[in-house]
C-alpha cells in the first residue's frame, strides 16, 4: 500500500496497480502528516490542521481513535522510541510564525474519541514544514533545522545543541537548510541546503568537535532526502526532476534517475526498502524500485505553471484538455481521474533553469469531430514571442495525433484566440480555422491539397484569407452554430463577417471597455450573439435586427455556452468571490443563479456533455441535465457542480457501512445493515437529508457494541436502551433541515497535498432581497436557502468532509 | 630510507651524520613511501600495485598486500603514493586511484575503503591521536578523514570523510597533522595552514587561515654603496645593477630612466643542492653563497662594461657550512653564521682572499645554529639570533660575547642596529617590535612604552612577519620595516595608535586639511603599494629600492593543472 495525504483525506493507493483503493475521510481540514504506527503497521496516524490525531486502520479504512489536541496540527512524527506519545508541530501561543514541536501523550481511553491534553513543548522555534524536524536512530534524539541553524535534542541527556552555519551567501552559497533526515541506523544526520549541498554531520552531541561533509551535485535547493532502510543509501531531490542516490555517504559514488518530469517535493522509502516513491510539484507520484528504476507512477490531474490553453473538451473521449507537463497537453478523464495521455506539443527538451525562456503552449482548438487539433506555442518571450501553429490530425490506427501542418509565425504578435468552424454534417472539406492576432489581423485557414507527390500526406493548411478592422488589434472569435458567421472582436467592436464570400456583414458596439468574450447563441437562440466587455457589461445582440437586445451590468470572466444547449454560463468575479449565472440568451433574467460559488476566482470553465442525459428531478438544475460543468480555479483546483444531494453521494462508502462491511456477516448484523439502508433510502426520497453528526455520533455506541466479543457484553437489557437510542433519529434535527435545493460543489482535486483547501461549509445568506442586474430586474423566489458544500471528489464514490 | 630497487635500508643517526646499519628484505617494485609503527617494531613500504610490511628486527617482510587485487583486470596500475602504520595494526594507504584504504595487515584484509577523489591521492598524514587523517590529492584539494563512533556512546568507529578543502590549484605534494591544523605543501609553491577550529580554544593568530607563498626569509640582498642587488634563487644567483633617473616628480608618477637596469652576471651553484644563503657585500665586490654542504666565496671585478666574478681560494673549510652570510658595513669582513650558535668571522683581504679571524661562541654554550645576523654601522657590535631564540651580541672590537637580549618567547624574524644610536630593533614573528640599547644593555624607553601600551591590534593580526629592518639616516627617529605585503615607516617621535584609530590611514590622511592631518598622525605610517613585497632597503638619503615579485611571474611557469569539469563551464 502506498499511503498519500491528499486535502483532507487520506488515500490508499495498491503499489502493485495504481489503483486508489480506499479514501479514508474524517478530517475536518487540511492533513498535514501521516505516519504508520511504530507499534503496529496496520495502523496509520494522521494530523489535519482541525486540531485532531486520528488512528486509522488503514486496510479497512476504519477510524480507531480520533484524538483531539485543541489547536492547528503542522505536522506529525511517531519515532519508534516514544512509548504512547507522537510528537506534533503547533504554532506557539501568542505568537505568529513560531512553531514548536511537542510531545503529544496520546491516552488509553475506552472510546472512540478521546482528549489529548497531555502536551510538552520539546523543541521551541521550529521550522513549520515537516521537512524540518526528523527523529534520529529509535528515537533517541531530534533534529530540527529552520534557516541556518540546526538543532538536535538528545532525549536521554536532555541535551540540546545547536549548531549554526554562516548566513553570508557566498559564490552562490545559500546555507539555509531545506531539509533533514536522520541515519536510520547511526548517528548521523543529513540535511539539504538551498544551495544544493547534502551536508552529513556526525559527533553531534559534542557541541564543538562536531564535523560533517558535504555532498554537492544539485544545482538548486535540495526538496527531500531519504535514507534507505539500512541506511547505506542516501536518496536525493530537487527541482533538476532527478533523483539522486548516493552510495556510503560517499561523493564519488552516485546514480541517478533523470527525466522524472517535474521537480522531486517528497522522497518517501517503504519500510521494507524495496520501493521509495517521489511525490512531484505537478500532482504526481513516482513509484521506483530500490535498484532505481522507474517502476510506476500514479497521477491525476498534472499542475502546470500556468493553464494558458483554457479548458477545452476533446469530442472523442470527452476529456478534458489543458496544460500538462510544460510543452504537453494533457487529455485528463474526468470519469476516473486519470491522465488518459500526456501529448507532446513543443517537442523540445525542457530545461530547469530560472529566467531560461522556454517555449509553452497557449491555445488549443478541436474541431467538432475531434479529428483535427490546433495548438499554438509560443516562447515566453514578451516583445518577440516565437509563434508556432500546428495542426494535428487524428491518426485512428495508432490512436494518436499526428502533427500535419507547421506554420511558424502565423501572426506578427501574440494570438489572442483560435477556433474551428463547427460543422458537423458538412464534412472535412468545409473545414476553417480562424486565428485572431494582436497584430491586429484574424487569418483564416483552410486544408489545401498537396501536389508534392514526395509528400507522406494529403492535405495541409495554409492561409486563405486575412481580415482586419481599423487596425484594432482581435481579441476573440467565435463561429455560428450553423458556421455561416463569424464573430471577430475587434477591441471594442465585434465584427461579423460572412464566412463563405468573407465580406464584413455588421458591427455591433458596447462602450467603453474592449471586448473581452463573445459567443453565439445555440439552437433556438442562435439569432443572438452574446459578449462581455471589460467594464462589466453582458450585452446581448440580435441578429436579425443588428441590434441590442438587453445588457446586464455583470464582470463577467468566463463566459461558456453549453454546446448541447442554449443555456450559457457567465462566472462573475466581485468583491474576492466567483458567481455564477446561467441564462438562455433570449430572456434577460437568468435561470439560475450561484453567489458565493468559491473564494477563488475562477479562471475557466467548460461544459462537458454527458454520456446520457441525466435524470434530474429538481427544476433549478435542468440546465445541466445534458452536460456537465467544470470550472478551473487559479490554484488550479478543479471543481464541479452536482446536483445529487449530499447524502445521496454518500451512502454508498459512508463509515457506518464500512464498519458493517469488516464485520462477519450474522444475521444481527444484516438485520442492522438492511434497516439502515432502508431507513437512509427514505430520507432520500423524502428529500430530507439526515444529519451527518447525529449518526456519527450514534455510530460508537453501535460499533462498540459490535466490536465487543459477546462474552463481555454486559446485559441485554442494558444495553437495549443505548442501542435503541443509537438507531432513533431525533426530531429536532428534521425540523432543522427543511432544505429544499441543494447543491454540491465537487472540487476535483488538483493537488494531492500540496494545496491548501479550505473544506469550510459556506452558507449562503440569505438572497431575498431584490437584485439588481443593471436594467434586468431579477426575481429571486423568497426564503431561498441554499447550502453550499464543498465535497471532494474521489475516483468512483463520493464522501462527506465531516 | 626506501629505494627504486624495492630495498629499504637502515641508517643509524649519530651524532655529525648517519651511518648505514642495514638492508631489510629486498622485493621486486620501487619502494615510493615507508612509514614506521610508533613502536619502531614494523615498517610498511608502498609500491606500485602493492605495499608489504617488515619486521624490523629480523628484517623480513611478513606481509604483502595487493592493492588492485579486487579490480578486475586494472588497466592502469595502482601507485600507492603515500602509506601510514597506525598503533593498531591498521595501515592507511593513498593510492593513484584517490583511494585512501584502511586495511587490517595482520589479516591482510581491506577494512575501509573511500574514494575521496577521482585523481590520485598523493599524501598522507596521521593525527598524533590517530582519530584523523589528512588526504592531499592531485586536483589541489585536500580531505580529511576522521575516526567518529558510528553510535552515541558506542564503541564501534568509523572512518568518515568529513571537511574538503580546496586551498591548491596543483599536487598537494606534503600534509602534515598538527593538533590544531592541517598543514599543506603543493606544487603551486603554496604552504596552507588551515586551522581546525574544533580544536581551538580561544581565537587568536592559530584561529585564521594562513597562506605563505614566499618564505620568511631575506632572498635579496643589497650593495648599497655600488647598487647593486642580489637574487637568490633556488640553483642560481643573479646580480643586478639598478637603473637611475636624473628627474624628479610628484607622488604616484614613473620617471623615465636615464640608465637602465642591468643583469650583471648569473651564478650557478655547482651540484644539485639548493643555495642556502647568500650576500653581496655593502661595496658590491665580494658576493657569497652557501649550499648545504658548501660555501663559496666570489670576488667581483668590474673591468668597464664587463663583470666577471673570480672565486676566492682557499675559503676555510667551515663544518657545517653557514647558515647565513653578512658582511660588515665596511666590507672588511665577513660573518658567518653556523651551528652550535658560533658565528665565523672572516677577514676579506684584497685583491680576493679572506682569512679565518675569530669565532664568537655565546659564553653558556648553544645547540642551536644561529639563523640571523645584525653588524653595527660602525663595525662595533654584532648580534647573532640562534635557533633558541637568545639574541646574543658581541663586541667587535675585542671578539668578546657582550651580553644577551632579554629571552622573549617567540621567533626573532628580522632585527638590525641603528647606525647612529646603536639600538638593536627586534621584530618577533608575532608582531611584537622591541628597541634595545646595546651600550646599556637594556630595553630602551620607547620600547618600554610599547610593550605597555601595547601595538594595534590590526598589526598584531597581519599574516606575515617583518622580514627586514632598516633606517633612515636623515631621521633617527625613522625605523623602515617590511613584510610581504606592507611597508612601514615607524616614527619615534610619534604617538602609537590605539584600537580605535585607523591603523593604514595614509589615504585618509592625505584628503584631511594640514591642521587636521597633524592630529590624526601616528607612529605607523604603512604602504600597501608593493605585494608580494621580497625586499626593501634605503639605498641613500633620498633613494629607496624596493623589490616585487608578481605571483603571476611563477604561476605561470607551473605545469598545468589537473584538467577539472567545473559546474556552469
């Protein structure tokens, strides 16, 4: 098992298939450290920075024991020695920024949740990462590093000495420490430095004639190190994206792992030193085997530095398309949370290198059928980027794009947007594809047939015509559904233009503010043309009449028509937090509004249709019966909105069922299991969801009762009373949830622990007031209580965050 | 004493030489390094590809250890170039692989081994305690190794390598151990004591790295009368006439010379020995040299463009030969300088011959030789420093021992007489300047109000000692010292700095107003314009010769470097 802390879960992956086995879910915030129990390797420790330790077990995905220390746990270490105490690293009262590691007595009590009171400050002014402080051979002393000096307390002598290295930066010397690790088997401690120096001390508990040696090879700061089990190999990473072993503690011996694809976070060894993984910048983990080879890698979602592509749905598999890796695009399926395949788009070696200018992709474009893709790259070069557009077409025998047409610098400056004419039924030859530029032209391209007999294809592209207006500089472009027109924006102006004779059909103007979406309408809206300007304005043209038909005073970011709908989707970002309202162009009140849809603003967004329209029963949401929405944060967290109700999503793995599930099958269990199931189907039906604490606080009481072998069991009859009690649900508790609409957000997680998530539940207030939408009055049916709560998304089930 | 036939020979030291005692077992290889066990009961010899131990006693080698043994099929054979016995039974060995292995000999068996570097390991040294080791390679970088317990309170221990230092840019041909530092010697000329600052208590001159380049010793001499200028080299003297300009300018200018420098004649010593010593007299027509077994003699002829040197016959046969050479101001005799703290005083007669005249013991008896010599101005007295530090001075006149300075616990490193008051100025290599009048034979006043004053804390922290004194004779107050990277005017009259003043304000003194500059002045006035500075001398009232010898002038005549990769090249 490979055990990964992820948000405010704890994952489970098989070393063996990749596979996510098992999500173990209680924290009510951010796990901060997972650490096996010395005393049994069955069972696993987490820290979350809600204040609670719990005890897992980790094969079934059971909480043992939930010990609650009171305040923000940074991280958790449970060395050998200690006898029933960890250690955590929590902010020091009083002050800001100072952390200090404590021991924590973890108490032997009868019940699931237990008081840890029992707290000793070990270690004051620690380093608040847990890179920072390791444990020494069984325990018996502890070394802490922050900036340039590095403590190490001997428990037994009660000795603590520090040792201080030169803050003076010298040829490019940083002395700062990054991390540490101690030798599992002697004493010696190694620690990694922003300079990328590996410093091995030894004789540390003499407070003069200590000494260490230095192993230098990276170039950049040294992110983890590892020791192996034996403690005769060093492993080593940073952001060179290899990882480094070094044999014997020695300089001259060394190998290397290169091409791990981004740079190393955390180096993790398993306990039987057959494997160590790499935990990667970009949301990754490596899996390599002790003879350093790559053996697996398990991967969601890819964070790149910066998803300039947008948000695009490939036709064919229905991923999603964006940024991977740098100069890769990575097709991600939403459906297992899985990187489907990573594509190859620069085709240039990428080098770790602060202020080198490399080449990225920008903009990425499919046409309907998915057989042809258009990515443009460009050098991050400000003034004179190095354009690059390419064109893809879907080869079915090898399942894979083949690159078709290269043209280098289809426009004089930066592109600005890029798409396809969708025509479904007209076939390949009707296929156009326009380019807007800020060198104020849009270009159209069509397939050309190649005469060069040498050549290996058929068709290529190149530029059939190039419009401009007023010298403006195009910002966007969008076809009609039916591809007859095209819109191109021309700062403040959108322009129309005739796709077949290319003649300037009519202007439409929204001043002041530069345009900054367009998009047509669709099936029975596609008379309309809907754009957003800079200023906050959501205008609404009729084509027909070449005029305007409403405007809304909204800042709208993304705008994103549903393609299997007409309902359009506008996020609006105000005042710290992203809104979301989705409307059909042709009345001006929207259909459904979201305020308070996350605290970070939403970048992009896109629809993914369904494989089967959905079944929906509620009318707000009929607008996503046909397709999906996915919005993408700027901590590239990717989020979704559900319709199915919390509990709906949560029967299926919640923790009374997995209780159920460890047990042996008797037929008091069943009889339990089958009246639970039945009693949650009809709070679902009657719409009235049950609340999640009350069972969880039933569930103790049940569980012990279960767990408990029948021979100590106290009486029948005194137990009956609890057990009944258990399986009642009170009455306050309906009364208190007589919520009707409810929804979801489910983030998809884009970090696996590296990101901070706040999983707090956000309560809209109330919205009955009257909003005002610039010349649209909306009306908002009263008493509208929404409850909005943010729930992760795991790979096949759904589980609550409390 | 190991030999390229692969015999190692005893020799037994007595008293005035060694003595050949005998052979220990013979093998085939040269024998490139030995080291004794501290008990003197083994003997351990590196050679190439192996290295054997031998009893001392019966003289027979009773272990032969393959180096490459597990190396498969080594192309290149393994040199051990440097070896060491420890008291345990372990024998360190260097070899050409940057290997530094630790093996049982006893078992035969390789206990450690650590490649410190990818280029030979050429030298090796041991810690008295045997709880470190120091490793010089061939890339200039020199390693230490310690013997550290793998566990708190353990008792098994382990060879680690622990501190890199790159000090040489060249082979680290020596290393020493000392208790408090690692002494290294390279091929770029350089000797580095690298202080190991666990082992210091305090901080003081042992805490700080030091660097010497140029040894502390006077390599120029100067005829001050004929201008004339001596070069000593290590096979070969060279004696110089000195340019002269007629024009005079400003401060900072170069004057264009009216006649310029000339190379008068290159002496060859005979044989392969170093020269010693060496020294012209003040009048330019006697020059003198000795090697470790000779000492010659040289009078110079000036036939009008033409110089030609015509050795002086029949010098006396001095055992062992001088330590140092000095003429007295008048060029009528010549000091020797030899063991046992005697100075031989010989008479130059004209036209090229000398005469044996005197030798001056000190009254109690030495063992040391005696290292530097000051003859008066006036041809009075003489002072001679032994190796003991006792300065001890004569009287000329009557060849008789006149007293002795007072003991100061540290080494003299230049000292001269003053021409006209006849004080002894002593400069210590740790900084220290004493005055001591010969006449009454006692420290004078001025230095007495130095040492309780005590001298500014930048000039006792300098690098390098003073290496030669002299004066000024326009201003008996004035006392000319240097080392190797300063020059310094020191005026009596003066008051001494304190801490707290700036002790190199010159430059600052020059941008202050008349008035003010008369307030800011003390007694050290330094120049910093000459480095590496060698010599420095007075040659007349208003003329000063001064002798640089840019480090990159033998830098480049070094072979090349060890070719090294560097990171970002």
């Amino acid at each position: 098992y490979l055990l990964c802390a992820s948000g405010d879960f704890v994952k489970v992956y098989s070393v063996n298939t990749e596979e996510t086995l098992r999500l173990m879910g209680g924290h009510a915030d951010l796990v901060t450290g997972i650490q096996l129990n010395p005393h049994n390797h069955m069972q696993l420790y987490s820290s979350s920075l809600d204040g609670t330790i719990k005890l897992w077990d980790f094969m079934d995905g059971i909480p043992i024991k939930t010990f609650t220390v009171g305040s923000k746990l940074l991280a958790l270490y449970t060395p050998a020695g200690a006898e029933d105490s960890v250690f955590v690293v929590i902010p020091k009262k009083g002050e800001r920024d100072t952390f200090q590691l404590v021991s924590v007595k973890l108490t032997k009590g009868a019940g699931q949740d237990l008081e840890a009171k029992e707290v000793s400050v070990v270690l004051d002014g620690v380093g608040a990462s847990m890179k920072h402080i390791a444990f020494g051979r069984e325990g018996a002393y502890v070394a802490s590093v922050k900036d340039v000096n590095l403590q190490v307390y001997f428990f037994k002598r009660k000795l603590l000495n520090r040792f201080s290295l030169s803050t003076v930066k010298t040829k490019g010397g940083d002395n700062n420490f990054s991390c540490v690790v101690c030798h599992p088997t002697e004493d010696c401690i190694a620690t990694g430095h922003a300079d990328g120096k590996i410093r091995l001390w030894r004789n540390f508990h003499h407070r003069k004639e200590y000494t260490y040696s230095t192993l230098h090879w990276h170039h950049d700061i040294v992110m983890d190190l590892a020791f192996s089990i034996e403690g005769t190999r060093l492993l080593s990473g940073g952001v060179e994206s290899v990882l480094v072993q070094w044999h014997n503690e020695s300089s001259c011996q060394k190998d290397f792992l290169p091409r791990l694809g981004s740079p190393i976070e955390y180096i993790s060894m398993s306990s039987d030193g057959a494997l160590c993984c790499t935990l990667h910048t970009d949301n990754r983990i490596t899996i390599i085997n002790s003879n350093l080879r790559f053996s697996r890698s398990i991967q969601g979602l890819i964070k790149s530095r910066d998803v300039k592509t947008g948000l695009v749905v490939d036709p064919r598999t229905k991923a999603l398309v964006l940024n991977g890796e740098p100069g890769h695009l990575q097709f991600y399926s939403l459906q297992s949370d899985q990187q489907l395949f990573s594509l190859d788009i620069v085709q240039r070696q990428y080098i770790h290198q602060a202020g080198l200018k490399q080449s990225d992709l920008v903009k990425v474009a499919f046409s309907a059928q998915g057989t042809w893709l258009a990515t443009v790259e460009e050098s991050e070069e400000v003034t004179d980027p190095e354009l690059q557009l390419k064109l893809w077409f879907y080869h079915e025998e090898l399942q894979s794009f083949q690159l078709n047409t290269r043209i280098n610098t289809p426009h004089d400056n930066h592109i600005t947007d890029m798409c396809f004419r969708d025509m479904d039924e007209l076939g390949d030859d009707s296929l156009i594809l326009v380019t807007t530029g800020r060198d104020c032209v849009f270009k159209v391209w069509v397939m050309v047939e190649d005469n060069d007999p040498e050549a290996q294809q058929s068709v290529s592209w190149s530029c059939d015509f190039v419009g401009s207006y007023h010298n403006y500089q195009a910002t966007n472009c969008c076809f009609s559904e039916d591809g007859s027109l095209l819109a191109v924006s021309f700062e403040e102006t959108v322009t129309v233009w005739d796709s077949l004779t290319w003649d300037l059909k009519c202007t439409f103007c929204h001043p002041p503010g530069n345009i900054r979406n367009i998009c047509f309408g669709r099936l029975t809206c596609s008379k309309y043309l809907i754009g957003a300007t800079d200023y906050g304005f959501l205008c609404c043209w009729n084509l027909l009449t070449c005029a305007l038909e409403w405007s809304a005073h909204l800042n709208v970011v993304v705008l994103q028509p549903d393609p299997l709908s007409e309902h359009i989707a506008a996020v609006s970002w105000l005042s710290k937090e992203s809104s979301l309202f989705v409307f059909k162009p042709n009345e001006p009140r929207p259909i459904y509004i979201q305020r308070n849809l996350c605290k970070e603003k939403i970048l992009l967004a896109a629809f993914v249709p369904r494989d089967e329209p959905e079944m929906i029963s509620s009318e707000k949401y009929l607008w996503l019966r046909k397709s999906q929405l996915f919005f993408l944060t700027d901590t590239q967290e990717l989020m979704t909105l559900s319709t199915k109700s919390l509990e709906e999503r949560l029967t299926p793995s919640s923790k009374q069922l997995a209780v159920e599930e460890s047990l042996p099958v008797t037929p008091f269990s069943l009889l339990l299991g089958k009246h639970r199931r039945q009693q949650a189907q009809e709070d679902i039906d009657l719409g009235k969801p049950v609340v999640h604490n009350k069972q969880e606080q039933a569930s103790p009481a049940v569980k012990e009762l279960l767990h408990t072998p029948a021979h100590v069991l106290p009486s029948a009859s005194f137990l009956c009373t609890i057990f009944i009690n258990s399986l009642l649900i009170s009455t306050e508790s309906k009364s208190a949830e007589e919520v009707a609409d409810e929804v979801e957000m489910e983030s998809e997680k884009a970090e696996d622990d590296s990101d901070e998530e706040d999983a707090t539940e956000m309560e809209q207030e109330d919205t009955s007031h009257m909003e005002l939408l610039g010349e649209m009055t909306c009306k908002l049916s009263k008493s509208q209580e929404k409850e909005l709560r943010k729930i992760r998304k795991t790979d096949y089930s759904w589980i609550s965050a409390f | 004493i190991g030999c390229e036939d692969g015999s190692v020979k005893i020799f037994q030291v007595v008293p005035g030489g060694i003595q050949f005692e005998r052979n220990l077992d013979r093998r085939k290889g040269r024998v490139l390094c030995l080291s004794w066990h501290p008990s003197d009961t083994h003997i351990v010899a590196g050679s190439i590809d192996f290295f054997r131990v031998i009893d001392v006693t019966s003289g027979q080698t009773v272990q032969r250890i393959m180096v490459n043994h597990h190396v498969e099929k080594a192309k290149h054979e393994c040199v051990v170039w440097a070896i060491a016995l420890l008291s345990r039974g372990t024998v360190v060995s260097a070899d050409s692989f940057g290997r530094v292995q630790f093996w049982d000999w006893e078992q035969g068996t390789l206990a450690e081994s650590h490649t410190v570097s990818t280029s030979a390991a050429l030298s090796l040294a041991v810690s008295e305690k045997e709880d470190s080791i120091v490793v010089g390679t061939s890339t200039g970088a020199t390693y230490q190794l310690q013997l550290l317990p793998v566990k708190l309170g353990g008792l098994e221990k382990r060879w680690v390598r622990t501190k890199p230092f790159q000090y040489h840019s060249h082979d680290v041909r020596a290393v020493a151990h000392s208790p408090t530092a690692l002494i290294s010697g390279g091929l770029d000329a350089q000797l580095v004591i690298r202080p190991l600052m666990e082992k210091i208590q305090k901080k003081g001159y042992d805490a700080a790295l030091r660097k010497f380049t140029f040894p502390h010793r006077r390599l120029v001499s100067c005829a001050r009368k004929a201008q004339l200028l001596l070069f000593q080299f290590s096979q070969h003297l060279e004696l110089w006439r000195l340019g002269s300009t007629e024009e005079t300018g400003k401060d900072g200018e170069v004057l264009p010379l009216c006649r310029m420098p000339e190379h008068l004649v290159q002496l060859k010593s005979k044989g392969p020995e170093h020269i010693y010593c060496s020294c012209v007299s003040p009048c330019g027509t006697w020059v003198g040299y000795s090697t470790a077994s000779r000492f010659q003699l040289y009078r110079v002829h000036c036939d009008g463009d033409g110089v030609s040197l015509r050795k002086v016959p029949k010098t006396p046969k001095l055992l062992p030969p001088a330590y140092q050479l000095q003429f007295s101001a008048d060029s009528s005799s010549l000091f020797v300088a030899s063991a046992r703290g005697s100075v031989h005083v010989l008479q130059l007669l004209e036209p090229g011959g000398c005469k044996h005249l005197h030798t001056l013991r000190p009254p109690s008896g030495c063992s040391e030789a005696v290292y530097l010599l000051a003859p008066s101005a006036d041809g009075h007295w003489l002072a001679a420093v032994s190796g003991d530090w006792a300065i001890h001075i004569y009287n000329l006149k009557c060849f008789k021992h006149h007293c002795v300075v007072p003991t100061y616990d540290c080494a003299v490193s230049a000292l001269a007489i003053h021409p006209s008051t006849n004080n002894l100025v002593i400069a210590y290599s740790d900084q220290q300047l004493f005055e001591f009048s010969i006449p009454e034979k006692q420290y004078t006043g001025w230095s007495r109000a130095v040492q309780s004053r005590g001298l500014h804390r930048a000039w006792l922290e300098r690098d390098s000692p003073i290496t030669h004194i002299t004066f000024n004779p326009k201003n008996p107050a004035h006392i000319l010292l240097h080392d190797t990277y300063l020059l310094c005017v020191l005026d009596k009259s003066l008051p001494l700095p304190d801490d707290s003043t700036l002790l190199m304000n010159q430059s600052t003194l020059k941008q202050l107003p008349e008035t003010a500059r008369k307030r800011q002045l003390h007694a050290f006035k330094i120049c910093k314009k000459f480095q590496p500075l060698l010599f420095m001398d007075l040659l007349d009232e208003n003329c000063l010769v001064v002798v640089e010898r840019p480090i990159m002038d033998f830098k480049t005549q070094l072979p090349l470097p060890v070719q090294q990769k560097k990171f970002g090249t």
